[in-house]
C-alpha cells in the first residue's frame, strides 16, 4: 500500500531496551582493518630463546630489544672507583714512619717532623643513653688528616663509673703497627681535702717507652684559672700551662698557653676547639696542640700528655644519672 507510512517495529513488553546512559559504551562496528602481519623479530644476539612465558613475540621491526640480563650478574648499584662497598672497611692514611733518630725515644720519631698535632676524642653514643661511662678513645692527627697515634683508656668498669671524673687512668699510645708506644698514668687523688693541700692536686705521669718515666704535669693550686707545671723526669719545672679564666666557655675555644717560668716568652698552646652540639651535649672533644718544630721531643711529648689531664679535669662529661 502506497499511502501506508513505515515506522519502528514494535518491542514486545518483556524485552529490555538498550542503555540510553551518556556513560554506557556506544555500540557500533568498529571500521578497523587489520593488515597483514610484518616479518617476525629474531631474538637479539646471544639470548636463546624467544620471548618470556606470558609475553607475544614482536610483530614489528623496532630498535629496541627485550632486555635480558645474564645468568648469575648482580645490579651495579655503585659506581666503580667512586664509592666504597659496604662490606670494605674506610682505609685509614696514616703518616709515614720516619727513621730513627739518634737520643730520641722509640715511637716518638713521628713528633721530630711535626709542630702541630691535633686530637679527636671518639664520640660514644652509649653513655648518653645507657650512663656507663666508657673508656675514652682519642685520634692523633697531623695537618695532612694523616693518623699519627690512637690512644685507648685502660680502665676497669668499676673504677670508671664509681669515680667518673675523678677516676684514677691509665692512657695508651700506640703506632700504626699497634705497639704501644707512650703510657700516661694519672693516681687517684682526694678532692673532699683543702684545696690547697699538695695531696689532692692532679699530676700526670709520662712514660717512653712504657715503663721508663720522661716527665710529669703537676697541677698548682690557683683561685681564677688552671695552671700547670710541666716537669722532666726528676720533677724539675721546665714549662708552665696556663689556662682561661673560664674554662666552660660556649660557643668560643679555650686556649691554654704553655709559657717558660717566668711567664715572658710564650713556647705554644693547647687549644680545646669548640665543637658546636658535640661540644655542648656530647662527649667528643678536639683539641689543637702547637709547639716548636726544633723542640726536644720529649718536651713534645709532655705538651701531648698535658692535654690529656685538661680533658679529664675540665672537659671530661659524666652521663648523667636517672634518679629515681
């Protein structure tokens, strides 16, 4: 019939009508067609096989291949000749022995070359969070960074933590061939006495080689500052140590002058560098020691010693207590 207008069939009541959502996916051909395929990639030189398990081979020449590392090889996680590895301790430089050197003491060759020597005290994280006291261990140094000495406290635990900075020690001085080289003794001595009185003045015995005394640090009585005699092996005062007004300065370095006698002429220094929150908080002192090149080495090595009864006596921190 020609007057008959066509229109839509009609959808039975049952049947559902497509998803009219604007989010619902559209539904139409796709008008791709695919081609023929390209030529098959050979696998790269020196890896058999072809693809992993799970992975098509490629269809398409390209520059970039499948990555395959060899059997058995690790990352390279640094770079060669940069970095140290982990498990390979940091070398240590250590100066270079000088040869023997007519009257003068073994082991303290290395102080004939040197006019300043500079000393770094082992920070120990344990007193700061345990309160035992430690043994305290030193480093020796020249200009160069180059290692000269290591000195190690040889002290009982008992000893240590019953008299903390007062506790009677014993330092040793050993080389890079670990034979012990200098010995410095400090004896107990009573503070609760006068102040005044010989017996509780702090004094410092120093031995090359061990065993054989070179020379004492004897502490005098003084009412503003600390001041020392440095004496040879007979108890003669050769040198005089005289320190700041105030030895707990913060934020500056306290300087002890080694002077003659007589106060006039001025021989060299022992320098406790300041140190920022190490110096504050820690227990890791640094000092700087200066004297002559053309000095007697054994003079030397009593400048040396002296700075070791100036950390005990003035700079030596004992970790503090819980009370409870």
């Amino acid at each position: 019939m020609s007057g008959v207008i066509p229109t839509a069939p009609e959808h039975p009541a049952d049947e559902k009508t497509p998803d009219q959502r604007p989010d619902a996916p559209p539904d139409y051909n796709s008008h791709f067609v695919p081609g023929p395929p390209g030529p098959a990639v050979p696998p790269p030189a020196g890896y058999a096989g072809g693809s992993p398990v799970g992975y098509n081979s490629l269809q398409q020449p390209s520059t970039f291949f499948l990555y395959r590392p060899a059997v058995g090889a690790h990352p390279i996680q640094f770079q060669p000749g940069k970095y140290h590895m982990p498990s390979q301790p940091v070398p240590v430089t250590w100066m270079p022995g000088p040869p023997p050197t007519p009257n003068c003491p073994p082991g303290l060759e290395y102080l004939t070359q040197l006019d300043t020597i500079h000393v770094l005290q082992h920070f120990e994280p344990l007193e700061m969070i345990t309160s035992f006291e430690t043994n305290n261990g030193y480093e020796v140094k020249n200009n160069l960074d180059q290692m000269v000495y290591v000195v190690n406290e040889d002290t009982d635990d008992f000893t240590r933590n019953a008299y903390r900075t007062l506790r009677p020690f014993v330092l040793r001085v050993t080389d890079c061939t670990g034979r012990e080289v200098m010995t410095m003794q400090r004896p107990f001595r009573c503070t609760c006495c006068c102040f005044c009185c010989p017996s509780t003045r702090q004094e410092l015995a120093v031995q090359c080689p061990p065993g054989v005394p070179i020379g004492f640090v004897a502490e005098h009585w003084n009412l503003c500052r600390a001041v020392y005699s440095i004496q040879n092996e007979k108890k003669e005062n050769v040198m005089r140590v005289r320190g700041p007004c105030s030895t707990y300065g913060c934020g500056s370095d306290s300087v002890f002058e080694v002077t003659s006698l007589d106060g006039v002429s001025n021989i060299g220094s022992i320098i406790r560098k300041w140190n920022g929150l190490l110096s504050a908080m820690g227990d890791a002192d640094q000092f700087e020691i200066h004297f002559p090149l053309d000095m007697d080495v054994k003079m030397k090595a009593m400048i040396f010693g002296a700075c070791f009864l100036i950390d005990f006596m003035y700079f030596e921190r004992s970790p503090r207590r819980s009370s409870r």
